[in-house]
C-alpha cells in the first residue's frame, strides 16, 4: 500500500464526535437553531419559570395590600385619635393666649410702667445722696465743735451706719440720740464720746433740714410718690379684668379678678372722669388692663410730673449736684 493511503484517516473515525462536539463549549443543553428533545424541555422550563414569576408577584401583591391595610388600620387606631388630642390642645391653647393678650395692657403702658420703676429707683439714689450728706455734714459740724479728734476713721465707708433713707435715718436717730437722751450720758461701752457727739450733731442738722426743707408735707408728698412709683411700676399687676364685653360706660362694670387676689374689686374706670388726680394716680390697684389705653397712660404721666412739681426739683437738685 503506498504511503499517501496509510496517512488517510478511516471514514468511520470522522463519524465518532462526543456530546461536548454537539453542545459546545459553554455546555449549555439548549442550542439556537437544533430542534428536537433538547428544544422542548427549554419551553417547558420556560412556561415553569413565568408561573412561578406570575405567583410571586400575586404574593408580593398580596402582601402590599395587607401592609396598606394594616397601616390604614394603624393610623384609624392610633394617629387619628392622637391628631384630635393635638388639635384640641391646640384649640385649648388658643383660648388661653386670647384670655393673656385681654390681660395684656397697651404697649404705651408698659413703657411708663418702665419709666415708673427708672423714678422709683431715682428716689432712692434722692435718700441715699440726702443720707450721706448729712452724715458727712455731722462730722464736719463735731469737728467744727472740738468733739471730734481723729476725723480720719469718719472718712472711711466701713465707719457709716447702714442708713440709705429717711426712716432708716429716723429709726437710728430715735434708738440712739433718743436713748442718750432719755438715759443721760451713754455707756461707753455701748457708744464712745465722738460717736455720741457725731449722732447729736446728726439729729441737730436732720432737724434744721426737717424744719426748712423736709417739711411734714413735703414727705407727706414725697412718701405717696414712692407709693405711685411702685404701684404702677416693679409692683403693678393685672388685679382686675372687665367683662361687660360690649360696652365701657356702663355704671355697674364686673370684673372677673385673678385667683391671686382676694376679694371681690370693681374697675374704677367708669368714674375716671369724677376721680380726683390722688386718686387716679392711686388706681394702679383698681383699673382693669383693658382701661389703660394711650390717652389714660399720658394722663397719668402727665400728673406724675406736675402734682408732684415740688419733690421733683428738690431731686433733681440733689441729684444734679452730686453729679457735678
């Protein structure tokens, strides 16, 4: 046999192929373009998996609804009855701020009410400067007399007796020049002889200022001032409250009072025109917040300033001086 015919292959060997020579490499049993038994298990798994697609999303639908239901369910039950609560707090809520802002007088008010507390707390530094000048004149005037030698220790702040005002002044005065006195000469244990002398100089001058300047009527004034100052200022509060509602001018007004204030109290407003000005003045205890309008709160600052014409240049004298 020549040599070309042995390196041929046999007919048959290009007939025997395997399964990985029919399904390729990727070893998939489903070929594009083959027909037959292969092909036909590929749509039945195919219809498989769209049924199994369609119930789990009957499922997954199903479970959206419940979810849905339970969550309406959730908020029947337990928001909406909460959104009621919330809303009648707030309704609730509403009607006290509209019953605070009735308590609530004019703003014009509220700024003299601030300017009354400023002139209340000028009174003070007045008594205060007044005190302490007569202090400083009581030594002067015992060092004048020979009864006091070493003025030095006067001088000092820690020396003065706690006295800012006039009845601190008085009440020191009657416990101790009093008791001198009334007893004679005070122990020294209880006063040295400057200190007494210093104290007898202080009553003489406090009662010469008394006799030429502070006159009964003159503190008499001053003191009802101190009263107005602090009624209408630091110590103002709504005390009574209209509620005839419709109309102001009536004879016969209610007033509903705050539990914090006993007793019955009827607005003064309606006889504001037949008011003396003291009593105006003194109504910071009987005028309703409603009342206290713009024209009332001028009219009040107004007989501030001028029923008290007097008290107000001696302050302003002491004050003016000790400033210069």
């Amino acid at each position: 046999m020549p040599a070309a015919a042995k390196r041929l292959c046999k007919f048959s060997v290009g007939l025997q192929f395997t399964s990985k020579d029919v399904n390729g490499p990727c070893a998939c049993p489903v070929v594009v373009g083959r027909k037959g038994v292969s092909d036909g298990e590929a749509q039945a798994a195919g219809r498989a998996a769209v049924g199994t697609e369609t119930c789990g999303l009957a499922s997954e639908g199903e479970g959206l609804l419940w979810n849905a239901f339970s969550l309406r369910r959730r908020i029947e039950t337990g928001l909406v009855p909460r959104q009621e609560e919330a809303e009648c707090a707030l309704r609730h809520g509403r009607r006290q701020l509209a019953d605070l802002q009735r308590l609530l007088p004019s703003v014009a008010f509220l700024h003299f009410r601030q300017k009354c507390a400023a002139w209340y707390d000028l009174l003070h530094l007045f008594e205060e400067l007044v005190v302490h000048g007569l202090l400083k004149d009581a030594v002067d005037s015992a060092l004048r007399s020979g009864e006091l030698t070493e003025p030095s220790r006067w001088r000092k702040s820690n020396q003065w007796p706690g006295i800012s005002n006039f009845l601190q002044l008085q009440l020191h005065l009657c416990c101790t020049v009093g008791g001198i006195t009334a007893g004679g000469e005070a122990s020294p244990n209880r006063m040295s002889g400057e200190t007494c002398a210093v104290f007898r100089h202080l009553a003489a001058i406090w009662a010469e200022r008394q006799a030429r300047l502070f006159t009964g009527d003159f503190l008499d004034c001053y003191y009802t001032l101190r009263d107005v100052l602090h009624g209408w200022g630091s110590g103002w509060c709504a005390r009574v409250l209209c509620v005839d509602g419709e109309e102001d001018n009536s004879s016969n007004v209610s007033c509903r009072v705050p539990h914090r204030v006993p007793g019955p109290r009827i607005c003064s407003f309606p006889a504001w025109d037949s008011l003396s000005a003291v009593d105006r003045l003194t109504s910071y205890s009987t005028v309703c917040p409603h009342h206290l309008t713009e024209d009332v709160v001028q009219s009040l600052e107004l007989l501030v300033v001028t029923h008290f014409a007097d008290v107000w240049r001696s302050i302003e004298l002491v004050v003016g001086s000790a400033s210069t």
